[in-house]
C-alpha cells in the first residue's frame, strides 16, 4: 500500500510516432512519456517571431531609476523607465512548433507504439496501438466528438502456458518492444524470453487484390460495391482485428533461441520480418565471436504459419538492433556497439566499421573508417532523405551524423557515415535519444529520456551556383526557393523524357552528382524534462545583501525551494522548482485604499482643425503600444468608495487633476476601451460613463429602469468592443452597443427569455478564432463575431450572437452539476450534486503559438472548472451550434486555499467579491487570473493543457495588466496588506508542461549528486567528466602494462565539485578530484572541528571511490571541504565564495558510498565498502575512527533518525538495516 502526491507528471519521453490520428490528412505526433500520452500536431510560424528560440543574448543593463522620486500621491515610478529599442535582423525561415491536442494518463507504462491502417475508424485516419509492460496490447482509434482516444480492444497474453520455465521471471523484467507491418496486415508483439504474439488486421478488399489482373486475357475487371460507407457507421461493421495468436520463436527455427531484435521488413507482398538472434546466450565475457543470425520469415496469417526465405550467419556479436528500409535502399540496417551492416533482400552484406574495436570482436568483412572512434551503444538513426539514401545518426552522446549509402543499380555497395561539424548545428541535442520520428520534409522529433527533446530541423548550404540559380528564380517575388524543390522540378523533367532510370538516381546523388552541401541543424521547439532525477534538496532563494532586489522581493519568495541535479550526459542540470509562481518586481509601493486595477491603452482625439482627416484617427491602430492611463478604484478606511485616474508616462503615475473625471462618482466595477479604442468606458454600480481619450465626458448611461423607477445597481460588467453587458442586482441584464458615433445605446432584448428569466452571471467573447460561428465551416465568415454567454439562476448555459437577441444560438442545460460532456441535449439524472457557481467567463488560453477559448466555472470557495469547446458534426446532422457544440471538461487538480481568518475591522473588506480577470498578452501568454485568497493563473502554452498556478503571497484584492516602458508585458496588483507591486513573470522559467515553476541551468556536465550549504546559501553540485583511461605505466607486477598502446582507450569518470551562487545560479568555482575518482554520496554535514572549543561548523562531505583498473581494488576516500568568503571577481559580487579542503581520509579498502550525520557530538556515518563506520573530524586535517558495524553487502544509503539513537541503513539487495547506538557506552 503506497500514500503519495504527484508533483509533477513524468517528462521522460520513451516513444514517438508519427500518425494521421485525428484525421486523414492530419500530421500528428504522438508522445510517451512512460504512464502519460500526449498527442500533437504541428504548426509552422516565422522564425523572426518565434521569442522561444531567439539565440541567448547577453542581459542589457536595466535603466537606473531614483526610487527617491515620488509624485504628489507617493508612488513610486521606478518601473516606468524607458527602454531601448532593439533591432532584429528578419529571419525569413520558419519554425515547426507543437500544439498539444489532447493528454491522456494511462494506466500502465508504454514500451512501444505502431499505427495501424484500419478498414475504417471514426476520424477517417490511423488506427494507434499500445504495447504495455506488463504483455498487454491495446488498438485505440480517435474520436472526434469527444476530443480522446477510444480503446477498441484490449489483448492480454498473462498466461500461465506462456510463462515457460519456472526460473524464469515475469514478463515486465523483460525488454519486449512492438513491430507493425508496414502495410498494416499485422503487428507483432515479442514479450518474454522467446514469445512473439502476432496480431492480425482486416484490410479493405481493394487492398487485398492482386494487382496482376490482365483485361486482355482475363476479360473486364467485375465491379464490387462497397461494403461500407467511409467514416461512416454501420450496424453490420466487423471488428478491426482477427483473433491474435502466439509463436513460440524455437517452433519457427531450432536456432532462435536468444532473440534480439525484429522488424517487418518493405517492399513484400506478405506480412515478412526479419529477426536477429543467437543459438547461444550472448556474452561479452565469454569472448564468443560471430555468433548472431539474421533470419527473414514470411507470415501466413491464414494458416499461422511461416516460412524462411532468407538467412545470414556469422555476424558480429555486439549487434542489438535492426532497422528496415523502405526503397530505394530497401533490406535491413543492422546496429552494433562497433559497426553498421546492411542486408539486402538477396543477403548481400555491406559494413563499416566505425572504430578500431570492431577488429577485435569480429571477422565479418567491413569498410573500414575507424578514425571516427565512435561508440553506437544506445544511438538512434532515422530517416532523413531516404531517396537519397542518407540517414541520421544520433550517437549515444547527442552528436549527430549522416549515414550515407553508395547504390549502384538497385543494389547497395557501400556505407559511409560522416559526422556534422559542432558550427552546423552537430552538437545541439545535449543527451542520448530514445526515439526519432520525422514530422516533415526538414523536421525531426527527437524525444530523449534524459534530458529536454526537441523539434530539430535541417537544411542543405548550397553553393555559389545553387545560390545564383535561386536568386534568379525568385529575385522579384521574394521568395526563398529550397535547394530540394528545384532538383524535384528537374526530377520531373527527367520522367517526362525517360532519359535514365530513377533507381539509378540516389546513386548519382550519392556520387556527387545529385545533391550538395553540407547538411546544417537548428532546434525548432523544445519539450521540457526533469528527468531522470540524480539527487534532490531543498534550498532558499537568495539575492544580494542590502540590494534593491532583495527589498522589492519581500513577501513573494518562497521559504523553501526544491533544488534538483537532472538529466545525463551534457544535458546535466540544476533545475529549481517551486509550486507556485515568484514573479519578478518591478516596483513596490504602500496602496492600501487601492480595490481594483484597470490599464488601458486609448486613441487621442483628433483636433477639431483635422476634422476632415479623422478616419486617420479611427483607423490608426494602437497595437503593441503602451498603455496610457489607469483607473484605480479605492476604499479607505472609513468604507467611503472612490475612483481615480492616473496618467502613465516616462516620468511615472501623474494623478490627472484637470479632466472630467470624477473620483467621487463611486466604486469602478469594470473599466475598459470602447469604439476602437476611442472612448474610455468606467462601469461604476449606478451608472457607466464614457470618456474620450483625453478623459473629457461624453456619456452618461444610467441605471434607471423607465418603466419601474427602479434603479437596480451593477454587479458585474463585460466588455467587447462594440458591446457592453451589465449583469445587474435584480438578476436583469443590460446590453449597450456603442455606434458609429462612439455613442452608448442600449440593445433591445427582443428575446422575451432575456427580459424572463434570472441571470446569474455572464460575459462577452470576441469569437477570432471561428470556434463559436452558428454553422460548421464558417470560420471565414465573421472572424470578429461577439457572443454573449450567460448562467441562468436555474444552472443552464444560453449563449447568443450579438447582435441578435431574438433568440439563443445554443441552450445547455445543467451547466451547474459539472458533467463531463455538457451539450445541448444533455440530461440530467436525479441524485447529482449542483454546484453553487459564483462566476463565467469564456476567455482565450495560450500563447503566441496558439490560443483558443475555454469556459472557466468559479464556486463560491474560488475552485475553478475548466471547459474546452469541441465541434463535431457527425453524420446527418445539422451544422448548426446547438448540434455540433460539445463543451469537455479539462483536468484540474489545483484546489483553493482556504482565506485567512481576520478581525472583525477587516471583515467587510475582505468579502468583497473580485471578479475573474483575463488578461491578453502577460509575458506573451493569453491567460485569466484569479484574485482573492487564493490568488492563481490559468495559463496554457502550445504544448500543455491549462494550469492552474498560485502565485505567491498573500491574497489580492485587484489586478490588471501593466504594460509601460519599463516594464514590458507585466501586470500590477495589490494583496490584503495593502501593498502594490507591478511585476513580470519570471524569465527562462517553464510554468505550463509539468504545472509547477522550473527553471533549469545548465552543467553541460553529467551530474550525479547535490547538497545545499545552509550559511552561505550555495548550492554545490558533483559532477563528472569522462577521460581516457590508460592501465598504470609503473605497476611493478604488471610490466606490459607500460606498453600497451590503444587508439581507442575506455573511458572513466573524474569528479568535479562545482559551487554554485545561488543569487545568479552559475558555477562561481570548480573544484577537480584525482583522475579515476568518481563521486558517490556528498553531504552537507555539521561537524565539530575542535576537539578543545567544541565548535561546530556546517561543511560539505563527499564520499568518493578510485578506480583504476579491473586488477587493483577500489579504494574510498572522504573529502571535507569548508565554504569560505574571498575577493569577487571584479563587477561579480556573487563570486565571493570559494570550496576550501581541510580534510581527506584515504580507505584502503572499499568505496566510500553513503555519507550522515549521526549522534549530537558532531560525527559522521560513512559506509566504506562493507563496513559502516562513526568518524570524527580532528584539528590535523584527519577522520578518527569511532565505531564500526559489518555489513554483508554494499551500502546504498544511510539516514539518522535525530534524537533517537537509531539510522537505517539500506543496500541493493537485501533491504533496509534498522541499527541502534550508543553515544557514551562507558558512562
């Protein structure tokens, strides 16, 4: 029984594949990240906007501001300072970026992936199958009208007759992976020791027909009806699938005992595989050479039977794994530690060897290009032009390569491979690649299970006549013609006249005729990962001493902060994490009478002498610009509820005396821009003003309810340019529509259910995006169409499209019991709860990639629920909104905080209700806060669903955005203690992938353990480099050794110890252990280091191991290092710390692998090799042995239970020690 929280969902990406799942010209991207799905698609933006990926610029001096200077109120204008423009050079190139479709959380963990052509599917596109750990299959089609994966059958093979011998261990320990057929007819699932499950697939009879029909001798061709109608449903449909079965790989060939790898293989009319295995177990340590066999087996899904028609023996034993080509290459790639092989559908063999190892362990014939001195273990290689015979090759390191084949004729004669210089993009992947697919023609998705993946993308530099060839093609269009297209038009010409044979053509691409230039790289997009997590601890932001930042920060820093070592290889990194967002302050000043905010970018007036020039003025646009002014509404101390406006310029707030603003009119409810931002609106409770640009009243729109005499007061307004929705005490609406005259005029509601019923809450949605057109496809029609959605006190849904208010466009009923699938002809069943909804509002989530609405729900204790739209028009159905409108309900595990229980004084205050703010562009993101006690984001980007993410600190009582010159794309709030800030979202942080604050830094090193320096408040990380090993020349028994010569040494570990500032979070000190000492466990410890004045002092304990060879024992060593102040480097003051050594204790025997602090007289735990040892720390720079307790195997970790006498202990094999002690065993 296991109790624990997700913090965050894995990251880890282990499979890929690219699919048309969502329909049948969709280009998706399905991702596993272990127990998570996500499916993508792609969209390409211009590489001149895309700020994801601009290069890394050095930071620009922020503008120094006199924070002394103050305006007539007291407020600080420090974050208004100017700015410099900067100048971009135009990237006319585009980017290929993911948008995130759907994320499913599976219930198991994903070891492979295949898409299947079925006879049909409910999209029109691929069927997906799921192979599982545990031997279970899973065939999943998409469903378009519920936005999800539908699971159209499940395949267990958990049999007891499949388990083989008793010894052998369960299914999940072993390394099972999954095939499809490349013409979908089958899939196969190889799970066990020696099991292969074979999946078989219906294919439509057109495809099942033999192409061979000759009209001339077998007469006209019969015609057949079709047996179904496409995308259609049919009560007679069959299922998908035949019934599966089992092979047992032995019944199929005696020899094939010790299976490696499989594929399907292209270009065979029958289901064909290939299969590399060994008669023999395989085993570097018994020096075996040549041992493996390549088979290839023809399936017979109708009988279950099959047939050998090819085989290859006496390869090289390191091969692991096998790739099959389409044409024109065709056969099978073969993978070694040390090699390529290629095998022909004849069994022809063609190698290279890629290092001077390959010599050693093999006498198959090979190419030789040993001066690479390349390790294939654990790389990756994809298609990258195949019709040029050319693959890429992602080495186990992150280096990139191209794997180019020679072909003469229709058979290949040669393989070659050539790495990609670093200044063409060969070192940007940082780790090892688990998966590759290709999106498009330059595209590539490399997922990786140990660091970030990434969307990588390529071209080919074209020489000077290439380049003079473009130029005149395109000169006068502008165009950027790719060097690919302009060899397709003459690929075209050269079919039309037939004057060489198309097989003959990657072979004179190959031999330098066809395509040149060398191939260069560049990341498109990024997928964000923490994993795998080396080591972990909890730390604490830290700015410097008496510094500005540190005063502006205080009350929105975290106490505690999560520090962790992620990632392998050069992908190693500090990532920090925190729950909630720390937003980066720009100013702070006391605002304590301060309720709401309100910033608003508005046109001036056109003087009276242009007036025959003011369509200039109405059609100037003012995006992008500043904002201009800021309506603040305020409550002092005595309840009394004001209104005033400030002036936002360089110089800072300047309260405007001198326009016809009122302060006294009473309590702002909601404030915007009207009449293309001609007209300034102010909704108070009793009435709505509208304003010019330069605050002089227009309008005056009263509350007053002819008819009645009642003047029933505001309570919520929405506004969408030209229309304004007041939600009013008496449940009543109001709708205003501003003419071309900038004047306000009330709509009327010829609708009788509009006068009717009681409106609980409403708001406007400019509808850009198309999603709520009344018909299916009229997503050109009215790209700015303005609806109005509205909650009836009955808990249903009426959306209308202004400016029609005879009649709702789309009515649901039960809004307020939360279904999951809330349509127009939802129904509702007896006994569900309802919710008591406080708010609605239907706002735009993303980022500059990608937006599109949600409907967001609030309670009265602040809970959000979250619906996305889908339109779905199934077959038969009318097109209209009410047919075609699903809302789904997103996944939203944030819960509100509970408010903070206060005085009676504050009580009236701190009810006041704070409605949902949206706010459009705030760090580039498109995103609704929360306000009140629990103060929170709803924030998406391309590639995640919404998150809900608090932002630290207290409760607020009123926010908007702030964009000025000094504070760029920002937002400004008060919290309850009356403090207001304006402030930016942190940069280089990610807050929407995994739903918490990182910020990862890279080591570019491999790192392996961390610990946290609590008086200094560094951080120190151990890391290491990899060196080439050479035996010890001077071994007085091991005389060859001084003579040994390799050019292809191993590799060992060497520990490096870097201090890291945790004010700018850089490495400030490296500190190198000996040649061959690797770090093992490190530790901040508090330590006595005086036996005569007893003192105590925090330091930093590293445990380390040498190894320097198979024939010399491992010794340990303790290193203990202090932290301590120098001289910073000139113009860094976070410089000022250095590692300093004042201990090291050599174990002769064993590795030092577990470090703890234990007892109250400041020792230490180490476990040494099978030993667990009480060291204490004297004034000679040496560790006193105290106490030891044997142990019967390696120690993995040791922990102290404070002020208990008691630590556990805990190894690999056997399980957790639980071991008591004595301090004074003499007393």
């Amino acid at each position: 029984m296991q109790a624990y929280t997700e913090l965050a969902a894995p990251s880890a990406v282990t499979h890929s594949l690219t699919i048309a799942l969502t329909s049948t010209t969709a280009s998706n991207l399905v991702v596993a990240k272990g127990s998570l799905l996500q499916i993508f698609t792609t969209k390409a933006i211009s590489a001149e906007f895309d700020a994801q990926n601009q290069p890394a610029q050095p930071p620009k001096p922020e503008p120094e501001f006199d924070h002394r200077a103050h305006d007539d109120d007291g407020l600080e204008s420090s974050f208004l300072g100017g700015g410099e423009s900067m100048l971009v050079r135009t990237d006319r190139t585009n980017n290929t970026k993911l948008v995130l479709v759907a994320e499913l959380p599976l219930a198991g963990t994903v070891i492979g992936l295949a898409k299947i052509k079925t006879k049909h599917t409910k999209s029109g596109g691929e069927a997906l199958l799921l192979a599982y750990k545990a031997a279970k299959m899973c065939l999943c089609e998409w469903d378009p009208k519920k936005n999800t994966l539908e699971t159209l059958s499940i395949h267990y093979y958990e049999k007891d007759e499949l388990q083989g011998a008793p010894w052998e261990v369960a299914f999940d320990e072993y390394v099972n992976f999954l095939e499809a057929d490349p013409g979908s007819r089958c899939a196969a699932f190889q799970f066990g020791s020696r099991n292969i499950a074979i999946l078989p697939f219906r294919q439509a009879e057109e495809d099942l027909e033999m192409d061979d029909w000759d009209e001339d001798l077998d007469g006209p061709r019969p015609v057949k009806e079709p047996t179904a109608v496409a995308n259609g449903d049919s009560d007679t449909l069959e299922a998908a699938y035949t019934p599966s079965f089992v092979l047992r790989l032995p019944l199929l060939d005696p020899s094939l005992l010790h299976p490696v790898h499989l594929a399907f293989l292209h270009e065979y009319r029958e289901p064909t595989f290939g299969i590399l295995s060994s008669s023999q177990e395989r085993a570097h340590s018994l020096g075996q050479k040549d041992h493996l066999t390549y088979k290839v087996f023809t399936l017979d899904l109708q009988q279950r039977a099959s047939t050998t028609i090819l085989s290859v023996t006496d390869l090289p034993r390191d091969l692991y794994k096998m790739i099959a080509l389409p044409a024109p290459v065709g056969g099978a790639l073969l993978i070694g530690e040390n090699e390529l092989i290629h095998i022909d559908q004849s069994g022809k063999a063609n190698g290279v060897a890629v290092n001077s190892m390959a010599r050693q362990i093999t006498s198959f014939s090979l190419s030789d290009q040993a001066d690479l001195n390349l390790r294939l273990e654990g790389c990756t290689i994809e298609q990258l032009y195949i019709e040029n015979g050319e693959l890429l090759l992602i080495l186990n390191d992150g280096r990139l390569g191209i794997v180019s084949f020679r072909i003469d004729g229709r058979t290949v004669s040669g393989i070659s491979i050539k790495m990609i210089p670093v200044e063409n993009g060969g070192n940007l992947i940082k780790s090892r690649a688990s998966t590759a697919s290709k999106l498009g023609k330059n595209t590539f998705f490399v997922g990786s299970e140990t660091g970030d993946s990434v969307v990588l993308g390529w071209s080919r530099k074209m020489n000077q006549e290439k380049r003079r060839k473009t130029r005149l093609v395109d000169a006068d269009l502008g165009l950027d013609v790719d060097e690919l297209d302009l060899e397709d038009y003459d690929d075209e010409d050269d079919d039309l006249y037939g004057t060489e044979s198309t097989a003959a053509k990657p072979a004179q691409a190959l031999n330098g005729a066809g395509k040149s230039g060398e191939l260069s790289f560049r990341i498109h997009d990024t997928l964000l990962s923490i994993a795998p997590i080396r080591d972990l601890t909890s730390g604490k932001a830290a700015f410097l001493p008496d510094s500005e930042e540190a005063t502006l920060s205080k009350g929105v820093v975290s106490d505690l902060q999560l520090a962790c070592l992620v990632g392998r290889g050069n992908a190693g990194s500090l990532a920090i994490l925190n729950r909630h967002i720390q937003p980066k302050i720009i100013g702070r000043f006391e605002f304590p009478e301060a309720r709401g905010f309100w910033t608003m970018c508005v046109k001036k007036p056109v003087p009276k002498s242009l007036g025959g020039n003011v369509t200039v003025g109405n059609d100037y646009e003012t995006f992008g610009q500043h904002d201009k002014y800021m309506i603040v509404a305020k409550v002092d101390l005595d309840g009394y509820e004001t209104s005033d406006v400030y002036a936002l310029t360089a110089a800072g707030f300047e309260t405007l005396k001198e326009t016809e603003f009122d302060p006294a009119a009473g309590f702002t409810v909601e404030a915007g821009t009207m009449g293309k931002q001609m007209r300034v609106i102010q909704v108070l409770k009793s009435e709505v003003r509208s304003y010019d640009g330069d605050l002089g009243l227009t309008q005056i729109l009263p509350m007053l309810d002819e008819e009645t005499g009642a003047e029933p007061r505001v309570i919520s307004a929405s506004i969408a340019d030209p229309y304004l929705l007041l939600i009013r005490d008496d449940s009543s609406v109001l709708i205003a529509q501003i003419d071309s005259n900038n004047e306000l005029e009330e709509v009327d509601k010829t609708d009788s259910m509009l006068q009717s019923t009681k409106w609980h809450a409403g708001c406007l949605y400019t509808d850009t995006k198309g999603v709520f057109q009344p018909s299916v496809g009229d997503k050109g029609a009215d790209t700015s169409k303005i609806m109005m959605f509205l909650l009836s006190s009955t808990g249903a849904l009426h959306v209308y499209a202004l400016p029609d208010l005879s009649k709702p466009v789309y009515v649901a009923e039960g809004l307020c019991y939360i279904p999951p699938y809330l349509s127009a002809d939802y129904t509702l069943r007896r006994g569900l709860a309802r919710e008591n909804l406080r708010e609605l509002l239907v706002a735009d989530l993303g980022d500059t990639v990608s937006q599109s609405p949600y409907l967001i729900l609030r309670n009265q204790t602040d809970d959000l629920t979250i619906y996305e739209p889908l339109r779905y028009q199934a077959e038969g159905a009318e097109p209209t909104l009410s047919a075609t409108l699903t809302f789904k309900k997103a996944s939203n595990a944030a819960l509100a905080t509970s408010p903070v229980e206060t005085s009676q004084d504050d009580a009236v205050q701190q009810s006041r209700f704070v409605p949902l703010r949206p706010c459009a562009n705030v760090n580039g993101y498109s995103t609704v806060f929360l306000p009140g006690p629990s103060p929170s984001f709803i924030i998406k980007s391309s590639k995640s669903i919404p998150r809900v993410i608090g932002l630290q600190g207290l409760g607020v009582r009123g926010m908007s955005t702030f964009h000025t010159e000094g504070c760029d794309r920002g937002f400004i709030y008060a919290d309850d203690e009356g403090i207001a800030r304006v402030t930016q979202l942190p940069s280089e942080t990610n807050f929407t992938e995994l739903g918490i604050s990182v910020k990862k830094v890279p080591l570019d090193s491999d790192v392996c353990g961390l610990a946290y320096h609590q008086p200094t408040g560094t951080y120190i990380a151990g890391c290491t480099t990899n060196e080439p090993f050479e035996l010890p020349r001077d071994d007085d028994y091991h005389k060859e050794w001084a003579k040994e010569t390799l050019t292809f040494p191993p590799t060992m570990p060497r520990g490096v110890l870097k201090l890291i500032s945790p004010i700018s979070l850089t490495v400030i000190h490296d500190q190198e252990l000996e040649s061959c000492e690797s770090i093992e466990c490190m530790k901040t410890l508090q330590l006595e280091v005086s036996e005569e004045t007893k003192e105590r002092r925090f330091l930093l304990t590293v445990g380390t191991a040498l190894s320097k060879g198979e024939d010399l024992p491992i010794r340990g060593r303790v290193h203990v290092f202090d932290i301590v102040t120098v001289i910073p480097e000139p113009g860094k003051p976070e410089t000022n710390k250095r590692l300093k050594a004042i201990a090291r204790e050599d174990i002769p025997r064993g590795g030092v692998t577990a470090i703890s602090e234990i007892g109250t007289q400041g020792l230490m735990l180490v476990a040494q090799g099978q030993k667990c040892m009480v060291r204490g720390l004297k004034e000679d720079g040496s560790l006193l042995p105290v106490a030891f307790l044997d142990m019967s195997c390696h120690v993995a970790s040791a922990r102290e239970l404070p002020r208990t006498g008691l630590c556990v202990m805990a190894d690999a094999f056997k399980g957790v020690w639980f071991a008591g002690y004595t301090e004074e065993p003499y007393t």
